[in-house]
C-alpha cells in the first residue's frame, strides 16, 4: 500500500507516489523508457536519498516536507544540503506526474485561463514565455509557475529547487533535467519544451489552482 498523500504534506517515511496512468501512456510526447527510469529510477533514489538524510534527525521526523523546504536555514548543515536537493526532487516530481495525462490536454479553461489571458498577451504568448525560460535555465532545474500577489508569474530554477523554499506552492511546473528527455529529444531541450503542452492537463492545472487561490 503507497501513502498517496500529496507528497508536500508527507512525513518521514517519506513514499514514492503511485504513476496513475502507464509509462507510454504519454508517448510519443515522452517515451516509455523515459518515464520508466525517470519515475522508478530518479525519482525512488530522490526518495531514498531524503528518508536516509532525514532518518538519524529524530527531531525531523515530524516535519511535514513543505515545512522542512521552507525552512532549510533551521536545518543542520550536515542535512541540509540532501534534504534540498531529495525533498525537492521529490515534491517537484510528486507535482510533475499529475500534471500529465494520456492524449493530453484541452486548453486551460476558467480562471487559469482568465488568469493567464490578464498577466499575458496570449495564451501562446504565455507558452512561449514559459519555454524561452526553460531553455535559458542553465544544466538542470525546471520551470514554474506561481501566483505571485495576484500575478501569474513564471520563475526557472536551478537543480531540484522549489518556490516552497519561499513558501509558495507552483500552480505547475516542468522539469527540464536531461533525464526528462534526454532519449526522445537529445539535446534538443526546445523541442521538449514545445511538445510538452501536448500532454499537460489543464484540467489538474485548473483544480491545483483553485485550491492554492483559496488557500
Ligand atoms: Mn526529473
């Protein structure tokens, strides 16, 4: 039985989530290699690693991850370091997973879309300014968005950082590590980035951000 609690609210022992659809589900858009090793491989290890660092820290263990994330400087120095970089890796994946589905995606609807058509030209204006981010973003990290004030703003960052290190939640966000699209793409990260709209769901996207809007 896999704790499928939203992986922000989850205690040591921290668990992998279940993938709620098939590794090819997302193919040709994302291969089923890709999915396989990035969910079963990368994403396990990010697990592995976090529970490891936060095991021999008894006083952590009733931490949830979003409250360890934002609160790094508390953290012993010895821990730190993992626990950002595992905990972020598992929060970010955790979100990742179900922002895609099989066949993709209509476009955003309702007040996403209300949202994204106030603080943007257009809908592909907003695209394309998500992907000229994830392109810029240097080595791994990934692309976020997040409801700054009341401005969607869209923020890259380095390794497996997350807004919640400031305490905020993205509404969503990719990753644009080499592992995700290394074997379909090569180096072509601005293919990806491009092909990706294709299977985001902008149905998940819309109800993550009416609860973070009424948070
Ligand atoms: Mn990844």
């Amino acid at each position: 039985m896999t704790d499928q609690t939203d992986a922000k609210d989850q205690r040591y022992p921290f668990e992998l989530p279940t993938l709620e659809y098939d590794f090819d589900a997302l193919a040709p858009v994302i291969d089923a290699k890709t999915m396989e090793l990035h969910h079963d491989k990368h994403h396990q290890a990010y697990v592995d690693n976090l529970n490891k660092a936060v095991a021999e820290h008894k006083d952590l263990h009733e931490k949830t991850l979003s409250e360890l994330l934002g609160n790094l400087d508390s953290l012993l120095e010895a821990a730190r370091g993992a626990i950002r970089n595992n905990g972020g890796g598992h929060v970010n994946h955790s979100m990742f997973w179900k922002l895609m589905k099989s066949g993709g995606a209509a476009n955003p609807s309702g007040a996403i879309s209300d949202a994204i058509n106030r603080d943007f030209d257009s809908f592909d204006d907003f695209k394309t300014k998500f992907n000229e981010a994830g392109v810029k973003q240097f080595g791994s990290g990934w692309v976020f968005v997040v409801s700054d004030g009341d401005k969607l703003t869209i923020q890259s960052m380095p390794n497996q950082d997350t807004p919640l290190h400031k305490g905020i939640e993205p509404i969503f966000g990719n990753d644009v590590w080499e592992h995700a699209y290394y074997l379909t793409y090569n180096n072509r990260r601005p293919d990806y980035l491009k092909a990706w709209w294709d299977v985001v769901d902008w149905e998940a996207i819309s109800e993550r951000y009416e609860r973070l809007r009424g948070a």
